[in-house]
C-alpha cells in the first residue's frame, strides 16, 4: 500500500495539508483509515478547503472533512470494467479493500492502465531457425528492437495492466533468459520454468503453478510485437463466460485467377465462376486466455499444441471465443518482420518523443 497516501482518522486536517504538500507531483488524495486500517473515506485539499469555509478548524480531525461515498475495489472480485469507468472519469488513486474494508493496496491509474486478475506465462522456448544466424547464439525473444529485448515489450504491456504473477518457459538456450530475468523488473520477478524436451506451444505450461489457483491465465508468445488491449480482451473472455479467448487478427487472401465453382457430384460441371476472389479469415494471433481448469488437464509428460487443447475443448463443448486486435501484431518470425518491427518502434518512439 502507498503509505504516503495514506492517513490516520485521528490526525489532524493541518497534519493533512502537510501530507498532501509532500505529495506535490502526485495523486492529491489521502485515504483515511482508522486504528485496524479500515478504510473511512478519501480526503483532498478541496475537502479540507470546504470544510474550513463551513467553520471546521484546521485542529479537528480528519474524519470531519472526510469523503465517505469514495469509490472502491473489492480485493476478492476485481471489478475491471469499473476499474475503466474509474479511468475514463479521470480517478486516478482507487484503494483495493478486502471484506474488512482494510485497504490491501492502492492502484495508481497514472502509471497503471488497470488491474486484471490474471496470471500470464509466456512461451520462449522456440529456436526461431527462421530468424538464423541471428539466433544461434541468442534465443529469439532476446533479440533487441530499438534496444530492447522483444520479450521486455511484452512483459512490460502486461505489468501495466496490473499482471504482476508472470512465468516464462524456457528451452533453447534457457540459460540466457534465465540469466535475463534473474533480477526483478520494475520490483516485478518474473519466474522461468525449463522443459527438458520440447513440449509444443503449450504443454510447457503443466510445469508451471498457474493451474493450482481457480480463475484464468493469459498464454502468449513471447517472441510477438502488438498493441493489443489485454484489458479488452479480458472484459470479452468474462462477458462471453468463455473457457478459452483467442486473439485474432483479420487475414485475407487474394487469388489473381478465376476461381470455378463445380458440383460435387459431377466434377466436370462447372455452376460458377468468380474472377480474382478474396477470401477473409481469422487468424491465430499466439495469444490466449485459459480457464485455469482447462490448462489443468495438460500432462508434464505430453507434448501439446495450444491447437490441440483448443480442439480438445470444442470436442467437449465448452465455450471458445475469439477477440480481433483492434492495434499492432506482428509475429517476428523472420528477417523481414524483424526490421518491419525495428521501423514500427523506431516510428512509435518518433512520436512519442514529439509529444513529450
């Protein structure tokens, strides 16, 4: 919890306008709390200001210019389509109690896109022979694009929306990204897990702990570009009540010749004809949310496709939806992407740094 937001109710309003003071630069808002931290409302310089015009001085307590309708988070059910409202309506400190009303932890939406209550495992086990030579002594998600690390982008987009329980499987050259996340990111661990043997796009994830715990994990590549909304994509796997989300992204394909339509009874009949079609698909973007349940069933001694267990799940009638990246998505599988990559970041950073 951010201690300096944070006030007991029987310090006085002055000893508030000092704490505020020594927030300058920050979120103006204290929580005030009583003796046991249970949260009694939020105070700001506006509240203490309004109180005094109405007589209050500034020896009483802070309890008497106190908000007490402060907006919330409910620890045990992260309400995130609230947590967007919050946003959206330029609430930036937004305290997360438990059934005790203790605040457990403050979410400061300055620095925090949200809160997703997700844990995430990112595959980077691959030896990206497409990516060769480049890769023969450095895995693939090691490989820096405008100076970092491929993967760092991603486990960056994740932190910011509050996933903070991040493990990464490793396999070629694993000692390397061991080596990579052996210090903390941002007070973040990110934890490595090592299949011995290959294990497919998913069946790394039965090494991990994220199947013992009811609710759902974020699966990825750890060797993608994308500006994909986590949080969106989230909200849609919880509306849809679905055991299984796949990003996607709109794939078409063009054929340059006439395309003949014929009756399958009859192969010599032709019952149409198109000049140059395009056909539109939806492609697998290597991004999924599990229900933990589901990726519970993956054996340590199996290999496995996050196809396979997509189709496992079908065949046995569960949910499976799909969610369109609205951004960026690129799989750098090749050269070709790679400096395709280096120029979108080179141009994002263009103009990130006109607008600062």
């Amino acid at each position: 919890m951010k201690e300096s937001n944070s006030i007991k109710s029987t310090a006085s309003l002055f000893e508030a306008l000092q704490q505020l003071n020594n927030l300058s630069g920050g979120a103006m808002t204290l929580f005030v709390v009583d003796c046991d931290g249970k949260a009694l409302g939020t105070l700001t310089d506006g509240d203490i200001r309004r109180a005094i015009l109405k007589g209050v001085s500034l020896d009483r307590p802070v309890v008497d210019a106190a908000r007490r309708d402060f907006r919330y988070v409910d620890a045990a059910d992260i309400d995130v389509a609230a947590l967007r409202n919050f946003r959206e309506a330029g609430i930036t400190l937004i305290p997360i109690l438990d059934k005790n009303r203790q605040i457990v932890d403050i979410i400061d939406l300055s620095s925090q896109c949200t809160l997703l209550p997700l844990k995430a495992v990112l595959m980077a086990g691959g030896k990206g022979e497409r990516m060769r030579p480049a890769t023969i002594t450095t895995p693939k998600p090691l490989l820096q694009i405008e100076g970092k690390a491929i993967i760092d982008y991603n486990i960056e987009a994740l932190m910011a929306c509050g996933i903070n329980d991040i493990t990464v499987t490793t396999h070629y050259l694993a000692e390397q990204i061991d080596a990579h996340f052996s210090k903390p990111i941002a007070g973040v661990s990110v934890k490595t897990v090592h299949e011995d043997a290959p294990m497919g796009t998913i069946g790394a994830v039965a090494l991990t702990d994220v199947a013992q715990c009811p609710g759902d994990t974020l699966v990825m590549n750890s060797d993608l570009l994308t500006t994909i909304s986590f949080e969106e994509m989230y909200l849609s796997h919880k509306q849809r009540n679905a055991d299984v989300t796949i990003a996607v992204v709109p794939y078409q394909v063009s054929v340059p010749y006439a395309i003949l339509s014929i009756d399958g009874s009859d192969s010599e009949s032709v019952t149409g004809i198109e000049e140059k079609p395009a056909y539109s698909y939806y492609a697998n973007a290597g991004i999924y949310i599990f229900s933990n349940k589901l990726l519970s069933t993956l054996s340590k001694d199996e290999r496995c496709d996050a196809t396979d267990l997509i189709n496992r799940a079908i065949g046995e009638g569960l949910k499976v939806t799909y969610y369109t990246i609205k951004g960026t998505w690129i799989d750098v599988g090749s050269p070709v992407d790679f400096r395709q990559a280096g120029e979108l970041m080179r141009h994002h950073n263009s103009m990130t740094g006109a607008k600062n």
